[in-house]
C-alpha cells in the first residue's frame, strides 16, 4: 500500500519537505548547492520494519525492492492500484483494504512469501542463495503458522509468549 496522508500504509510519502529547499543541504550543510528537483517530495517512510530486524539485512532488502519497483514496467500501474487515500480502519472504507494484499501473519507465512520471490532478492547478488536458505530455514523454524488461532481468547499463552521473546530491562 502507499500513501500521503494515511498512516496505516506500508510506504507514506509525507507531505513535508515539498518546500523550495532542498532537503539534502539542510541536513548536510557542507552540501554548497541543491541537486534535485525541489518542487517533488523528498522523503518515504518505511512503515513495515520493526525493531527485531536484523538492520543491514532490512536496507538491503529494501534497496532491491525499490529497484526492483523501478524496473518493472507495469511500477506506476501497480502503484495507482495500491494507493490509499481513505481510511482503511473505516466501515465504508472496507471493500478498499480486501483489494489489497495484506502481509504475512505469521513467520511461516513469511518463508513461503520470500521462497516464491527469492528470484528477486537473488538477482543481483545482493543475498546469496545459502543466506536466503538460511533465512527461510529460520522463519519455519518458529512454527507459527496457527498461532493467530492458539492466541485468540487466551491472554496467559500471548503473555508466555511475550515473556519468552521480549527482554526488557
């Protein structure tokens, strides 16, 4: 999903930094001239992440996926056909948030999902076969593809489950 406004998509274009300045030499002021076309929105944000992945992995992963969005030649189409500019939590909204594809609810969901775009990730060598193996490996490992249903009515399982995988303190 992508959006401007909305902030339950996975990529949001914000609505700042569509300024006549150019982001890159205010935050860098050693920068002596702009570079780029400042009458364009200069910032994404990734909102799918969290905080247990693995960071050099996730820009990795993300800079193939936008290349691979640059190159394919149906991006725009794909792009007007996932963008979002309602509330998708709202009622009336609801018919929008079934047309789009929703991420895996589990880890096990996550290996199949990168087993069957594993070509894209491979294609540059930017992740070698053996980590996208390992990877997949990792993510069936966890078994958790009906933990959606053992959760559900049972708040002691769920707080099992977080005290055996959150640490804090």
């Amino acid at each position: 999903m992508l959006g401007d406004r909305n902030r339950s998509v996975l990529v949001r274009v914000p609505l700042g930094w569509a300024a006549q300045s150019d982001m890159c030499v205010l935050a860098n002021p050693l920068e002596v001239e702009s570079h780029y076309d400042t009458s364009q929105k200069q910032t994404i944000e990734m909102r799918s992440p969290d905080g247990s992945a693995d960071i050099y992995q996730l820009l990795a992963g993300l800079a193939v996926a936008c290349r691979h969005g640059f190159e394919i030649e149906n991006a725009l189409d794909i792009a007007a056909k996932t963008y979002v500019n309602v509330n998708i939590h709202q009622k009336e909204n609801e018919d929008k948030l079934k047309s789009l594809a929703q991420l895996p609810e589990s880890c096990v969901a996550s290996a199949d999902c990168l087993q069957q775009q594993r070509a894209i990730f491979e294609q540059y060598n930017v992740f070698s076969p053996a980590m996208i193996e390992g990877i997949i490996r990792k993510l069936r490992s966890y078994e958790d593809k009906t933990l959606r249903a053992e959760l559900e009515g049972n708040p002691q399982a769920m707080l099992d489950l977080v005290n055996k995988y959150f640490h804090c303190g």
